[in-house]
C-alpha cells in the first residue's frame, strides 16, 4: 500500500515537471503594437499602414479641439503627435490645415490657430506654403441645410419638452426616417 502511495506521489510529482516545463513558452513574435515609440519588432504591415493614415491625414487636414489642451490655446500631447505628423506631410506636399473650432470663443480659436501655425514653422515648415484657417474639416461633408437641421436638434434646451429632451425637428424629408 506504501510503495503505491509513493509511485503515486513520485507520478504526480513528474506529471507536475513535465507540465511545467511544457507550459512554459517563448512568448508570441508580436501581440500588439506598443504604446509608443518603436519597437524590436515591427508589424510587417508597419509601413503600409504609415502611408494609409498619411493619406487619410491629406484628405482631412483639420485639427479640433481634441488636439487642445480643455479651454486653452495649448496643444495636449495628441495635438502635436498629429502636428508632428502633419509637418511631415505638409513639408512634401503644402496645403491648408483647418482649425475646426466652430463653437469656440474667438479669441480661443485665434490663440490655437496661433499655436499651430507656431508648431509648424518650428517643424521646419515654408509659411509660405501652408495655411492654417477655422473652418470645418475638408471632405465630401453634407447638404448645408441638412447640417443646420442636424445641429439645431442636437442643442439642449430645457425649456422643450419631455424633462429636456427636445423632439427635435422633423428630418424624414432628408434623411429618409421619421422624427428624431
């Protein structure tokens, strides 16, 4: 009964290093890109995808108030990530960088408009070859009368009905539903 008890033990025993030992792997070639920075080693798509974010990068030139420190004319670190890859773009190719800041105070808009035009002549940029405006960012956009309608319904007054909620204008001519 012993000598079972102890083969018993001895089979767990190397079961458990066995085990072990197989569990242990290298870990996979790439999980995820990091956070940051560079890596040791790159995705293989790196590059491709450099050129497709440059190219969606050309199309919308517009920085917004999520590029800004809240309430400040100060670029937050997202604001120059993209500013630093716009220089990149810029320097190539020139164009108009669009501030869309619509909703802003006017001297808000003038003192981050200010900010990136500032940024981009550090980044080594010809003045004479970028523009850097307040107006919405570029693209197919949408109808003028289709967007006003939009945004009239999207603003909060609490004087309408339904504890705030306002019932909003009537859009099924545009877009093809009933009311919002």
């Amino acid at each position: 009964m012993m000598q079972i008890m102890r083969l018993t033990m001895m089979g767990l025993m190397v079961a458990v290093v066995l085990w072990g030992g197989l569990a242990c792997q290298n870990p996979p070639e790439r999980l995820n890109a990091p956070p940051q920075g560079s890596s040791e080693r790159p995705h293989p798509m790196q590059d491709t995808f450099a050129y497709m974010v440059d190219n969606a990068l050309l199309e919308d030139m517009s920085m917004s108030a999520v590029h800004f420190v809240p309430h400040q004319p100060d670029l937050n670190a997202l604001g120059a990530r993209r500013l630093a890859r716009y220089a990149s773009v810029l320097q190539a190719y020139g164009g108009k960088l669009r501030y869309d800041g619509m909703d802003d105070p006017p001297e808000l808009a003038a003192g981050r408009i200010e900010q990136v035009k500032t940024f981009l002549l550090a980044e080594g940029l010809d003045a004479d070859r970028i523009e850097v405006v307040q107006d919405l960012a570029s693209g197919k956009g949408m109808n003028a009368t289709e967007a006003i309608l939009i945004r009239e319904a999207a603003k909060f007054d609490p004087t309408k009905q339904g504890a705030g909620q306002s019932s909003g204008p009537d859009l099924s001519g545009i877009l093809g539903g009933g009311k919002s």
